[in-house]
C-alpha cells in the first residue's frame, strides 16, 4: 500500500495528491503540480509534520515521481526528498530547477 492510499480515501489531502499523481506526463504538467503541492508542503512542515509522517511521505512520494526518468529523478531525490532538512531546500518556483539537472 502506498503512502498516498494511507491517508484514507476520505480526506482532502487523498483526493489532492490522487488528482496530481495523474498529472505528471510532461514538464508543464509536473510544474503546474509542484506549484500546487508545494504550499501543502511547507504548511505541514511549519506546522511541525515529520518527514516520517505518513502525510509528508504521501508527499514525497509524488515529488519522486516529478522530474524526468534516469539521472534527473535520482538527482532530485539526493537532493531534496532525504529529510526534512532537505525537503525545506526546496524552491517554492519548480523554474529554479532548470539548470540544475534535477527536473525535465
């Protein structure tokens, strides 16, 4: 079961990251669900979620499958989904990726 379908059918949350998941085809799309899931992540954060918790980990599962196959992916997953600390490291624009290898 993934950390998505933890959450439970029922909350907001679920249905949110669900509607994204579905979204990730092409880097406008993923840009556009970053822009929308990025705001939910730095509320959870400030509002003192772990990076264990099954909500931050529902969302760290989406962000994995965000950028491009191959070393793209694996770059943004050393960089920024590790801890919290790195998850904080995130941009709050998906356009500060572009030169960095990590995105599309």
């Amino acid at each position: 079961m993934s950390m998505i379908e933890q959450l439970g059918k029922t909350t907001p949350l679920f249905s949110l990251l669900m509607k994204m998941k579905g979204q990730l085809d092409n880097k406008s799309d993923a840009n556009r669900s970053y822009e929308s899931i990025y705001p939910i992540l730095e509320e959870l954060l400030d509002k003192g979620y772990s990076f264990d918790s099954i909500e931050i980990q529902a969302i760290v599962e989406l962000l994995r499958e965000m950028p491009a196959w191959g070393a793209k992916r694996a770059n943004f997953e050393k960089l920024y989904l590790q801890n919290e600390s790195t998850l904080r490291k995130l941009p709050r624009d998906p356009r500060s990726f572009d030169s960095q290898g990590v995105w599309h």
